[in-house]
C-alpha cells in the first residue's frame, strides 16, 4: 500500500524568516567559546586588547570560577608571545597565581593580570589566539585569548596604548 506524504504550504512569513536567519547566519561572525575547564575549575573569558607593531607586550585578562579545589596557575604559553610574567603587584615574577576553592580569581587591567612579553605580531581585534595554561593540580587547559578591545588611550599624550590604566 503506498502513502502519499502531503507537508503544509509554507506562508510567505515562514519563508521570510527562514531566508532572514540564514542571511544573519552567513553575516554575523561565528560564536567564540569562553569558558575552558580543567579538571576542577572554569577558566572564563581570557581576552587582550589590540596591540601594534612595537609593543613591548599585551596584557591578558581572566577569571577562575567554579573552583572546587585549590589550585595554582603556574605556566601560561601562546604562540603570539615568547613569554609571560606576572604584572601589577606582582610584576616582573614567574607566573604563580594563588586560586583558591569556593571563591573566583581575576585577573584584570586594573589589579593583577599577566603580561604577555616578545610579542612576535600585534594582535588584531576580532581574532582569537591559541593559550595553553598549566595548573599545578588541574593540568594543562587549552584555550583561546579573544581581542575584543582597540588599545586604550595614554592618559599623557591621548594616543593609544597597549598600557593598562593604573589611575
């Protein structure tokens, strides 16, 4: 016995908003992930701002959430960068940065953040960059930097600056 299948025509409204997502789907740039787990903690957001021919690093930004148990950030690599070091009250030290359980860490502009030192080409915004963090317990996490911001302006000369406001 053979079935014939009949669909319900398609309205006019139903076609639009088909053709519209698919046209915002083709335009839009694609969702970049943020969050990256070891095996007991979330890595959130990293990020950067641009940066341009001749900076002497870039500063990179994240929080640790989600911590069940203590840990220690203690290696940060990318290949954007010879290397990393601690910066703001910490700076100029290796990386070792304290996480500990049931509370976040961040690591901001404005506190202590990473420096991300011989920088090898500017960073562009709008472009992920591969990072690799090392945890003293949680091993290795593979992640992305996202450059979701233009350089700041200097606060002396108002040109832009890969510099992080201190004031």
């Amino acid at each position: 016995m053979k079935t014939n299948l009949v669909l319900p025509p398609l309205g006019r409204r139903t076609l639009l908003r088909t053709g519209c997502a698919l046209g915002a789907a083709l335009v839009l740039p694609p969702a970049r992930a943020c969050e990256f787990f070891s095996t007991h903690l979330r890595v959130y957001r990293p990020w950067s701002r641009a940066t341009v021919e001749g900076d002497a690093f870039a500063v990179l930004c994240m929080r640790f959430d989600e911590v069940r148990l203590a840990d220690r950030l203690i290696r940060v690599e990318t290949p954007v960068a010879s290397g990393a070091e601690m910066s703001g009250p910490a700076s100029g030290r290796r990386i070792d940065v304290v996480i500990p359980a049931g509370t976040e860490t961040e690591l901001t502009e404005a506190g202590t953040f990473i420096r991300l030192t011989g920088l090898k080409h500017p960073l562009e915004v709008g472009r992920s960059y591969p990072l690799r963090l090392e945890f003293r317990h949680g091993g290795v996490v593979d992640a992305d930097i996202d450059v979701d911001y233009e350089r700041l302006p200097d606060p002396v000369t108002g040109a832009s600056s890969a510099l992080p406001s201190m004031g």
